[in-house]
C-alpha cells in the first residue's frame, strides 16, 4: 500500500516536472524552462546585469534571433513582441486588449480588479468610454485646459525668477506643476503644496516598491503572509491607505459641496446616484488613482529629460530659442504654435524617441488564441510590448543612437515619421490623458526655454543615461536658469 502510495506520488511529480518544462505548439523561442519555475532565473540575471528588465529581455530577444519572444515566469506564460508591425498587432487588434488577472493588477488597483488601466470586458470598456468623455466635458483638450497649463508655466517662471540663479532641482518642481493641472480636472479644485508634495511623494515611493517588489509578489503571492515587510507587501498596503484617505478625502468635498466645479469626481458621483451598477465609489477611486498615476511622472519627465538634453548641448538650445524668439518674440506659447516651431516639436519627439518613458508596455492578456508573427500564442498569456526598442529600431531610424530632431523634419520643412512614434500608446487603450500631456510639455518647456538660459549648476554635467524601472527618469541633476535679459 505505501509502495503504492509513493509510487503514485512520484509519477504525480514527474508529470508536474514534464508538464511545466513542456512549451505549448509553436509557442515563440526563448530561454529553457526549469521545473516550477520557467526561465525566471534567466531573466532577473539578464535584469540584473543589463540595469533594468527591458534591456535584458532585449538581449534575449537578440540572441533568440526574435521579434517574438516566449517566457514562463513561475508559472505564467509570457510574451514579448517586438517590431513595428507585431507592435501595431499587439495595440491594436481586440485579442490583445485583456489585462491580466494576477494578485499585482489588485494590489496595484486597492485589492480590487478595478478601474480603468488593469480592468478588461465589459466593465473596461464602459468605464474608459465614460472616462474618455467626461475628461473632455470638463475640459481635456480644449482652450480652457490651455489655460490652466499658461497659468502653471506663469507661476513656475514668477517661482525661477525669485529664485536668483540659485541651482533649481526641475524634478521637484515639474511633477508639481503636471499634479496641479491635473487634480484641478479629476477634483476641481487646486490642492495645496505641502498636501500636493506628500501626494507625490506617495506615488513616487509606490512605483518604487512596484519595481522591487511587484514581481516577485505577483509570482509567489503567498509569500507576503510569512514576510509581510521583507517582500514589501506590508509597506504597499500603507501607501495603498494613504492614496485612498486623500482620494476619498476628495470624493467626500464633493458630497458635502464644499466643491463647486464640475470636474471628473462630480460627474461620477451623478451617475452613482442614477443607480448605475457599475458606477461606485471603490470604481471612482480607482480611476482617480489610474489617472494621477499615469499623468504625474510620465509627463514630467519628458519635461526633465528635455531640459537635460538642452543642458548638456548648447548650441542645440540656442537654435531652439532662436525658433522660439523669431516666431513667439514675448508672446506666451499656446499648443496652436507647436505647427509653427517645427525644430521644436521636431525636438520634443525625438526626446520622447530617445528617452521612450514606458520602454516596455502592458502587460496585455490575450481573450483568445492568436497568431502573431507566425507563432501561436495561448489564450491568457501575458504581452509585453517593446515600444523602446521600436524607438531605437534601425530599419526604421537613421543612426538611432545618436540624438537627432532633423530625422523628424522633411526637405519641406513640414514634420514626418511621426507614424512611428508609440509614447501614449495605440488603439482603444491608448493613454487618455494624451492631449494634457502633449500640451503641457510643449507650453511649459517652450515657455521656460523663451523666458530663460539653462546652465549646469555645477563643475560636472549631469549624466545622459536614463534610470530605467517601470518607467524611464533621468538621474537627479540640478540646474541653474538665467533670464534671457541678463545674458543679452
């Protein structure tokens, strides 16, 4: 009978082995799978020695000789596209619009498959269409957004002026400044810089423990009843608290009219109140979160990327300005005057190229079994999407190393190329706050590069290379701005 037992036991194991090292028919090439835990050594090795997990999986890619490349990570399968046309496939095409159902997507979302960025089907795709329009209604896209965003830049030039040349960190300032515009649409009101910095600072700690830890909680997820704090469990489920006393703390000015503005809060709770299945409060703060989560860092950091650039190559910033000066004079910048400063949006695109913020997109899950790329991939696969080797992919650019805003200006002087440029996305889960960004960083670093010089503050430039996580940021550097009328 125990012989039997063991027997039983022992060919349960050896299946469970077989079965977990075994690759679904033409799934894409990539590493060997280990029993239990797939190729997962590999690709925090690779991680490791290559600085962040796109350039690793990258690598993979290369050496596989593959624009499709297959993992198992624990015991998730896992794909990573690359290439313009499987990208565009991966974006685009409705097989590819799931998230994926994992214990990261829920701590990321407050414990719940909620929201708008980790939520899919039905619940998604009515609450992206009613966040889409509200954010419109309320002013995303139009003149009056403008106007926010020229009223942010006043102030950031009113604060660089009073700051006497005195070395300026722009990541303290650039965040602020994006937090403001946009807490002003999702809560209507403008929150004060001592609340507004703690927020930030919340969200910045939070992608960081994500970085850390996301991973490895998504694939041992039981892991955080033994080390709650050692696996950065107990320290996520704090900020997730904070963010939603400070979400709700929002929600609740609106209840009682201590806020009169129509903004995105305001139209929730009207369709709460229309007895709306779907619509509640739980969804609402998640949503809020989704939206100051995608809007706050990426956006700034475009911004501090820009000035990097600028910083460390003069004559570049003096051709810019001239641009700016010939076209703009003293005139303050508006979104209609990035189709007349050509070299500078030209400028902007390609730091947005050379930079790309979210190096690899996702993750996708796929609603069924799909072919891409000649491969099949399995229904409920993860999908990573590779829009920072896109960026850099040399059939498509001229020398992609090197920093160059000519390659998107044609022999006519008109923009071009821009069809392959991916920083917001494509398709139905495109970001939804493009437009605020796209106008904030051409007003603001127009109008900051109009109005003053930017120098290194210090004996040693600032390093050009990027600190690659979830997103791209470059290296804390401060700078020193120096008004226009003094270097004249």
């Amino acid at each position: 009978m125990l012989l039997t037992l063991v027997s039983l036991i022992l060919i349960f194991i050896t299946v469970c082995v077989i079965k977990s090292v075994t690759k679904p028919r033409k799934f894409p090439p990539g590493p060997k799978w280990y029993p239990f835990i797939g190729c997962t050594g590999v690709v925090n090795s690779m991680t490791k020695s290559y600085g962040s997990q796109w350039k690793g999986l990258s690598v993979l890619a290369n050496e596989y000789c593959t624009e499709v490349l297959g993992l198992k990570l624990g015991k998730e399968l896992v794909v990573v596209v690359y290439g313009e046309k499987n990208i565009r496939q991966a974006f685009t095409d409705k097989e590819f619009e799931g998230r994926p159902d994992s214990f990261f997507a829920k701590l990321r979302c407050l414990g719940k498959r909620i929201g708008i960025t980790f939520a899919d089907g039905p619940l998604w795709r009515e609450h992206r269409h009613f966040t889409v329009k509200q954010l419109r209604n309320v002013g995303f896209g139009k003149s009056a957004m403008e106007k926010e965003i020229q009223n942010v830049l006043s102030n950031i030039i009113d604060y660089i002026g009073k700051n006497n040349d005195r070395p300026i960190k722009l990541m303290s300032i650039m965040p602020l400044a994006v937090m403001n515009v946009l807490w002003k649409y999702v809560a209507g009101e403008q929150i004060n810089e001592e609340r507004l910095t703690f927020l930030l600072d919340i969200l910045r700690a939070r992608t960081k423990a994500f970085a850390m830890a996301g991973g490895w909680l998504n694939q041992v997820p039981w892991c955080r009843f033994i080390f709650p704090e050692l696996s950065g469990y107990s320290l996520i489920r704090s900020m997730n608290r904070q963010l939603s006393e400070i979400i709700e703390e929002a929600i609740n000015k609106h209840k009682i009219g201590a806020v009169q503005e129509q903004d995105f809060i305001y139209s929730f709770l009207q369709e709460i109140d229309s007895n709306k299945s779907s619509f509640t409060e739980e969804q609402l703060k998640v949503i809020c979160l989704d939206l100051l989560i995608a809007g706050s860092q990426t956006t700034s950091n475009v911004l501090e990327f820009a000035f990097l650039v600028v910083l460390r190559n003069r004559p570049l910033q003096e051709k810019l300005f001239s641009e700016i000066n010939k076209l703009l004079g003293d005139d303050p910048p508006c979104w209609a005057d990035s189709h007349r400063l050509i070299y500078v949006s030209a400028f902007l695109l390609e730091v947005q190229r050379y930079y790309t913020i979210v190096p690899l997109a996702g993750p996708r899950r796929l609603l069924k079994d799909t072919v891409i790329d000649g491969y099949l991939i399995p229904k409920d696969c993860t999908v990573l999407i590779s829009v920072g080797d896109l960026h850099f992919d040399s059939k498509i650019w001229d020398d992609p190393h090197d920093f160059k805003p000519e390659r998107f200006i044609d022999e006519r002087g008109a923009l071009k190329n821009t069809e392959h440029m991916y920083p917001f996305g494509l398709g139905r889960r495109r970001c939804p706050g493009d437009s605020l960004a796209k106008s904030f960083v051409f007003i603001v670093f127009v109008g900051i590069l109009q109005k003053f010089r930017v120098e290194c503050s210090s004996d040693e430039m600032p390093s050009p290379s990027p600190l690659i996580g979830l997103i791209s940021a470059p290296q804390p550097y401060t700078v020193q701005l120096i008004s226009r009328k003094k270097c004249n």
